[in-house]
C-alpha cells in the first residue's frame, strides 16, 4: 500500500507560552456580568460566604454556568477554566464548587431564580436598545403575537443508582424532568426535576413550571404582551387548562394550545365532521395528503373550559406509523388540538400549525441535554435539582450572546456550532500597558464574528447601581 502524506509534519513540544484554549467562553462570562447576573448571583448567595478572602459563591455558579454552556459535563470540568487563570481569573476549586452544590437548599435555589429573572429582564433591556423588539415566533410564514411558552418533560437516563432516579414510563431508569423554554428567544425559563416515575400529565408539576416560568419575564412583558402556553396532550389535564384563571387574577393575557386525547366521543364527531381542508406545514407549504377540520361543538366537552375549541388534523399514515385500532380503520392518523384562540385570531389551518411548531421544544431540550441536564453528577437529588438550574442558567447565556451579540447563523446556532466556532477557540494573550490583550489567530473564519460580539458586549448599556 503507497503512503500518502496529506499532513504537514509537526514537531510537539510543551514550551508554548502566552496561548489559551477555549477564549470564546470569556464572552459568556463577561456577558454574566453585564446584565447584572453575576452581581445577583453574589447577593442572593451572600450568607453562604465564608470568609473575605474567599470565593465569591455568586461567581463560582456563574462559573460552572459558563463551564456547562461551553460543553462541559461534569464539575471536573472546571479544570479547562480554572488553568487559564489569566482568561478567566480566579476559579473554585471542585471540592470547593460540591460544597456550595450541596449547600443550595430550595429557598436559596427560588433566590438563584429570582437573580435570573432580574438578570433576564436587563437582557431584554439592553436587547431593545440595541436590536428593538424581542424576536417573534414565526408559523407558517406568520408571526405569533407575544410571547411563546412550550412546556415538555423529557427523560434523562441514569447509570447507578441515585437519590429518585426510578424506573419510567418508557421502562428506563432515570429521572423526567420538566421543563419550560421560551420559543422567541430559546431560553430556558424554568424547569424541575422529578423522580422517573413521575407522570407525564401531573397537574401540580405543570402548574409549578409555569408559575416559575411566568415569573421570569419581566413585568412590562408578562403583564402587557400576549402569552399562549403550548404543550402536547400530557398538558391537557383539566385542572392545568384553568390557567385562564390568571386572566383575572393576575391580570395576564394568557391562552393555550395543547394536544387532547381521542375519546369515543371525539371518535365520533371526527366521523361526522364536514368540511375538511388541506392542513399546512410550520412553513406554511401545503402538506401532501394531511388535512383539518374544527369540531367545536359535535361533542360534549364538559370539564373544557368555556370558550375551548377543537381542531383535528388527519393524514395519511407514513410506513411504519403507530396507529390505534380507530386509525387503522379509518385509514388515517388523527391528532386533536385544544386550544381557546378565540375566532378571528387566525384560520384553522394556521392555528393548527402554529400547535405543531410545539415540536421545537424537543430540539431544545436535545441541546439542552449537551448543555448540563443531559447527566446530573450527584447521588444526592438536592445538589442535582442545583445542577439542573445551572444547566438553565447556561442555556441564557448561550441565548441572550446570540440575540444581543450575534448576526446570521451564529445567531441561530445550535451550540454544539457554536462551541466549534467560537467557544473553543485558542488565542494568544499578552499584557502590555497594563492592558491584557487577547488574539485570536487572523486566518480563523469566524475571528470577524468573535471580536465583533466582543466589541458589541463593550457597548451594552450596563445596569444602573
């Protein structure tokens, strides 16, 4: 076999000086700062300090947050930023960062969620004074007014044993955690862990997200901009659709969109419904062989909250299609969306693609598994349900660097891109007049996009105090 060298030959040695790795996380950290997230981190953490000279506790949860949103998986991984102290300054030790996981208790964690949702809303501030107007969802070639919460739950597989890690539904062992992001912006706004077993349709844990959730957006936002609420038939429970309860009570502008089970009932009125229409893609092609139809009306929908209506899309099943007995009879594949969008707030067609794009929440949790809550690294559930909010913390990160920082399609990255990209880049860092100086190599393709989301992170407006 003839040899071909396609490589230049190198010659390794250990004597580089002044040259650091992974240089684009220093943009996440200096973004922490900001908006005022790192400061509000070390407030809410403050009692936890315990001496002067000590690590900041705030700073050290920024620090694992950014270690997560740069790829890393367990807290070993602080390694990578703590041997470039001059990137990233000072960073915890790992016995020094387990201490502090197992010290959050849940007071202090709905502190760590206060100080988020503060850091959120300078984030969303500085975002309209710099870019205007939050991103908008868009179905179909149409933009959904407001604000976009999906709401799904997932699950995490565990390999030894640890504290609720129990067999699940789908008869692996782990837990199933739910969680709450936000379609406009891909940011994490809430999320709670639960043992495996927990159901897929529990009321409290749903009422518990979305309560987080709400709580995160900024008042001018929560109180004053449309909210609809999309989540699949496990969202469905009675006693979650009467979130329309918080119209009056908290005075919010909130609707829903969930799938619904297929009743006899339903079965029924799907057999007489007239009127079918050809269904639309979330790009607002037509779909080959798929349609929809309303049957408000040709069921007894008692225990719906008043004003529900009834879409169901049917379409010829694709090879290989799980199908109920009803499905197979028909020769179609039913599916059945809730939702109380009023007449007038958009055709059939429309409204049943906007649920649809609902399926963008499972690539946010996919990449949000490559981003901290894909593993969890303790026996003891309480240090993981802190880990999971460090994950979520992450996750802003990595959103709010590409809405405030980013242009083209660094800003729709996924993060394993962006990691390749920008995060893990290496750059030679010097000192000189006092001032620390970082460059990056002239021939990297993207050296444009990082320097630029550097000098477009200087030009922020910073909190006031």
């Amino acid at each position: 076999m003839k040899a071909t060298a396609t490589r230049p030959k190198i010659m390794v040695t250990g004597g580089g000086r002044g040259v650091v790795g992974h240089a684009g996380a220093r943009l996440l950290a200096d973004l922490a700062d900001a908006t005022g997230l790192t400061s509000a981190f070390g407030e809410a953490l403050a009692g936890l300090r315990q001496r002067r000279g000590g690590h900041d506790p705030g700073r050290i949860v920024v620090d694992l947050a950014v270690m997560l949103a740069d790829g890393g998986e367990t807290i070993a991984d602080l390694a990578v930023l703590r041997n470039e102290a001059g990137l990233f300054g000072s960073v915890a030790s790992d016995p020094t960062a387990w201490r502090l996981l197992s010290r959050l208790d849940e007071p202090m964690l709905a502190q760590l969620r206060a100080a988020r949702a503060r850091a959120r809303e300078v984030a969303w501030a500085q975002h309209a004074d710099v870019r205007g107007d939050l991103p908008q969802a868009c179905v179909a070639g149409r933009q959904v007014d407001g604000l976009v919460l999906d709401i799904d739950a997932t699950i995490v597989l565990c390999h030894s044993e640890k504290e609720s890690a129990t067999r699940t539904w789908k008869k692996t062992f782990g837990f199933h955690p739910l969680l709450c992001f936000l379609d406009n912006t891909g940011e994490a706004l809430a999320g709670l862990l639960r043992e495996g077993r927990a159901g897929s349709n529990t009321t409290a844990d749903h009422v518990t997200v979305l309560d987080q959730a709400l709580a995160q957006l900024p008042d001018a936002h929560r109180h004053g901009t449309p909210i609809l609420l999309r989540a699949d038939a496990a969202g469905s429970t009675h006693g979650f659709l009467h979130i329309r309860s918080l119209r009056e009570q908290q005075h919010l502008d909130i609707r829903f969109s969930v799938g619904a089970a297929i009743t006899e009932t339903v079965r029924t009125a799907i057999r007489a419904a007239t009127g079918w229409i050809p269904a639309v893609d979330t790009d607002g092609e037509l779909r080959d062989h798929a349609e929809v139809c309303e049957i408000t009306g040709l069921f007894d929908a008692a225990g719906w909250p008043e004003g529900t209506r009834f879409l169901v899309r049917r379409e010829r099943p694709h090879p290989g299609a799980q199908l109920t007995l009803f499905d197979t009879i028909e020769g179609w594949r039913h599916q059945v969306v809730a939702t109380d969008t009023p007449p007038g707030g958009g055709s059939v067609q429309f409204l049943e693609a906007r649920h649809r794009a609902h399926a963008r929440v499972e690539d946010r949790i996919r990449c949000g598994k490559n981003t901290g809550f894909g593993r969890f690294p303790s026996r003891h559930f309480a240090i993981n349900q802190a880990w999971l909010q460090l994950a979520l913390t992450g996750i802003d990160l990595l959103a709010w660097t590409q809405n405030l920082l980013l242009n083209g399609e660094l800003a729709t990255a996924e993060p394993k891109k962006l990691r390749y990209r920008l995060l893990h880049v290496a750059a030679r860092i010097t000192r000189t007049a006092r001032r620390t100086r970082l460059a990056i190599a002239a021939n990297w393709p993207w050296t444009d996009a990082l320097t630029s989301a550097f000098n477009r992170l200087t030009a922020l407006p910073r909190p006031a105090g």
